[in-house]
C-alpha cells in the first residue's frame, strides 16, 4: 500500500501574511470549500483571537459542511511565566471549536534567550504545560516547532528536548519548521531521519520556506526521511519568498513517488483551485509554475512541437490532463509551418502548407511579429487574423469616430475618464458615452453600451484582465506598448492584443478584437 502523507494547507494564515494579499470572510470561506474539494487534509485557518475578521470567520466555518479537510486554529504557547488557563489567546482556540489546534513554540535556544527573554527551563515548560492544557480539552495538537532545524544546527540537545516537551504534554504532531528557509535539501533529510527515528509513535511534519527557492525541495526530501505530514501553500504565497508551494509538492509526491496524499480523481482540480486562489487574492497567476502554470506545458520551438504531437513524453514529465492543466502550442515565427497550418485548419481545412494563401499568413505573421505582436498569448487575434486573409471574416461594425478624455485630479470615489463613440451597424449610426476608471475602461463600456443594442450577447462579455508592456523602454514616451486584454463570458476567455506607440490606441485594437471574436463565436 501506499504511504499516506497528509496535506496540510496554511494559505488562509501564512498565505495571508504575503505582501499585497488579504482575504475578507467571504474569500476565505471560498478557499475552505475548495481546498476540502481539492482533498486537503488539515486547513490552518487563522488566530481567532488575533482580530475580529477571524473571529467572523471562525464562526461562520459552522456554514460548511467539509469531506475530507480538518480545520485548525493557530496560536502559540502560553505567556512567560503564565498559567495556559489564564491565557486569553489559549480561551479563543477553545473559543473556534476547531477539532484540532495549532501551537507554535521555540526550539532554538537563541530565540529562546534572545527573543523571547526566558530562561530554556521556562521554554520547555510552557510548551509542556499549554499542549497538556489543550490534550485535557480533547483537542488534536500540531506542534510547529519553530526555527527547528536552526535550533538542531545550533544546539541539537536542546531542540530535541523541546520536541520531548511537547511529545510529553500530548502533542499528536511534531512540525519541524525551517523559518528562515535557509536550510539545504541534504540537511532536512539527516535531521528529520534523526527526528522520526527519536519519536516513532509520533507523527512528524514538515513546514518550510522558500528563501533559498528550495521550500518544494526540502518539503519533499523530508517527507523521504519519514514525515508524514507535509506543509505548504496553494502557489507557494507567504511572508519574504513564500511558503512551500503545495501545487508542486502534492504532485511531486503523488505523481512521482508515489504517496497517497489527495484522492486521485482530485488531482485533476489542482490547476483550477491554484488559478482560482490566485484571482480570489488578486493577484497574477504565476505563468511558469510548475504542474498548474499556463506555461507548464506550453510548447514554442518548431522541433518541440513536432516531437511533443509525435509523442508528448518526448518534452513532458506528465501528462497535462493529470494535474487538470492543458498544452498549449504556441503561436509564433519559431513554431514551424505544420503548427501554423494546424491553426488555419481550425478555419479553413482545405489549405495544405505550400498553398498561397499559407505562405500569405506565415510572412504576415512574421510581419507582425517583428512590429511586437505577440500571437503566442492571444491566439484570438491570430484567429481573426487568418479569416481576415482568407476572406472569411465580416465586421460586426465600423468606427466613425471616438475621443477619450481624462480628467485628472479625480474626485474622491467618481470616474476620472469619459468617451464618446459613433459607430455605424447595418446602416444604422449609433452614439454612446460613459465614465470609467481611467479612458480604456470608459472607452470600453462606451463601445459596449453602443453595440449592445445590436448584439445583446455583448452583456455576457466583460474584460477579466489588462496588460501594457513597453516594447523599446529607449524610446521613453515615444516607444511601442503591446496591450493584451483578456475576456470573458462566463463559459469560456479569450486574448486579444493590439501594438501601437499610443497606448490607447493599442488598447482599441485589442478590445475592438475581442468583441469581434465574441461575435465570431
């Protein structure tokens, strides 16, 4: 049989501790269901004492019924010198009804002395007494034991003794924490060997981070040395670096070495839950990730190409289907002729590769390219491009005119831009203006407000994402900038670029192509 490790995930605490990210109620609780989904086995969701949005959160956890995942408040040991009953952050874990808590403690005698300004005698002791206090009230108890392999480096005893403090007052779990993230792969399987091997009948975790970029290394190297329970992120967001990213870890561990640590059907939900909490914290999804990046299993190079539809084993380690990911054959000057003519079959299918009408789109692609389009992220435009030259594309209107105007200082809380637009649709002229925050986003809803009344399948439509890239930063304000807009109806999205050196008018080009590719749907 294979070996269980169990997933624990600590987005919702130290995910929530990077820079840029705060998750209101509503997200988190958003987080929780998927990741239960997703077949998570711990969920640290936070100090319930530490502010009222957790306080909120922690009671509305009563909202959702979970499948596979155990949810844990986070806290520390009780104070200096103090009594675990008398320890009001010690009453809110009690207070959140989880079913299983987490402590953090010292284990390395500098931060001991240094930090928190004990004596080690005192250290051991309020880890002993805070886990026993927790084991009378019927708790499950995770032990991190903080800066551990820091402390084991440092003085070996004494991180060990702190483990035994805690083994000693119920802990079902000891954490082995590399907080700083400055160990190296070889060293986090020698000590968590020792660890597992000094305390057999007790499970040992592992929680790393990623300041030396080898957080999935040393998660994976000490799950080898004999833990159980493996740490992380979902995308490796966390405080500094980040945390151990789960979405390469979970994977690397089942996929590859074959552990049991998700159920298997859920593995195909991995790229969709990353993709999902990177929009739910706002920020951009790392394209390059490993497993569930849009670039994980993106293939440019004409050689590749051809090898990869030959047999995809020649330029992937795993099938894209089993982490929920797909291939993408990108679009460009390099990628080869079959894979350009693949593209104009989705339109034509009659054309073969030295057809006049090919050579035609492959110089005009390179063309292009060389002005700064980039079709590889917007197959959309290239799309619309090809029915373009083929004859096979019909405008759904035509621009008479339009002006944006920005009006700078904005008022507190009102729109900053307007634009008017006249566009003409089956003989008919149509006039329309709105406000927006900043001219592209006015021009946008103008143009959609005058469309909408020709084509009411524009409501569905709404832009999902906007990105400006400066081509020739030399040329200051005069340079090119490359616009790509991605769009969305809810069923599926779309890219579309534009280049020009007004950023505006790049912007127009983008937006007017994905209108008209949603219309060509």
């Amino acid at each position: 049989m294979m070996t269980k490790v169990f997933a624990y995930d600590t987005t919702l605490r130290d995910g929530a501790q990077a820079q840029g990210i705060s998750f209101s109620v509503e997200d988190k609780l958003r987080i929780v269901r998927k990741l239960d989904e997703l077949g998570i086995a711990y969920i640290e969701a936070g100090n319930p004492g530490s502010n009222p949005k957790d306080l909120e959160f922690f009671r509305r956890l009563g909202e959702l019924t979970l499948r596979h995942a155990k949810i844990i408040a986070f806290g520390s040991t009780c104070k200096v010198g103090a009594d675990p009953a008398d320890d009001g952050q010690l009453a809110s874990l009690l207070s959140a009804n989880t079913p299983a808590v987490a402590i953090f403690g010292k284990t390395w005698d500098y931060q001991v002395t240094d930090i928190l300004r004990t004596t080690p005698e005192e250290n051991l002791r309020m880890i002993r007494a805070t886990l026993a206090f927790l084991k009378a009230h019927g708790k499950e108890i995770v032990f991190d034991a903080e800066h551990f392999y820091d402390g084991y480096k440092a003085h070996a005893d004494y991180a060990l003794a702190a483990l035994a403090a805690a083994v000693e007052g119920g802990a079902d779990s000891l954490v082995l924490c590399d907080t700083n993230g400055g160990s190296f792969p070889d060293e986090i399987f020698d000590i968590t060997r020792v660890v597992a091997q000094r305390f057999p009948g007790v499970a040992i975790g592992i929680h790393c981070h990623n300041d030396c970029e080898l957080a999935v290394a040393n998660s994976v190297r000490a799950v080898q040395a004999g833990a159980t329970q493996v740490q992380g992120t979902i995308n490796g967001i966390g405080e500094r670096c980040g945390n151990a990213n789960l979405c390469a870890i979970i994977p690397n561990l089942q996929l590859k070495l074959g552990f049991d640590v998700i159920p298997p059907d859920a593995m195909q939900t991995l790229t969709p839950v990353a993709r999902f909490v990177s929009e739910v914290a706002n920020v951009e999804h790392n394209d390059k990730a490993a497993y569930v990046g849009a670039d994980a299993f993106a293939h440019k190079g004409g050689m590749h190409i051809d090898a990869v539809k030959k047999n995809p084993v020649s330029y992937e380690h795993t099938p894209p289907e089993s982490v929920g990911n797909t291939r993408r054959v990108l679009m460009s000057e390099v990628a080869g002729r079959s894979t350009i003519l693949g593209k104009i079959h989705e339109v034509d299918a009659s054309l073969d590769k030295d057809s006049p009408q090919t050579r035609a789109i492959i110089d005009r692609l390179k063309a292009l390219e060389h002005e700064g389009y980039q079709f590889e992220s917007a197959e959309s435009s290239f799309e619309l491009l090809v029915r373009k030259m083929l004859g096979k594309f019909t405008p759904s209107f035509e621009l008479k005119q339009f002006r944006a105007m920005v009006t700078e200082p904005a008022l507190e809380g009102a729109f900053n831009s307007s634009a008017m637009i006249k566009i003409h649709v089956d003989g008919e002229d149509e006039i329309s203006a709105a406000e927006g925050d900043g001219p592209v986003n006015a021009l946008d809803r103008a143009l959609r407000r005058a469309l909408e009344r020709f084509y009411p399948q524009l409501r569905e439509m709404k832009l999902t994402d906007y990105k400006v890239r400066v081509l020739d930063s030399s040329l200051a304000s005069a340079a090119k900038v490359r616009v790509l807009i991605e769009s969305s109806d809810g069923e599926s999205s779309w890219t579309t670029i534009g280049v020009s050196t007004d950023v505006i008018d790049a912007s127009w080009r983008a937006l007017v192509d994905a209108i008209e590719y949603k219309l060509a749907k």
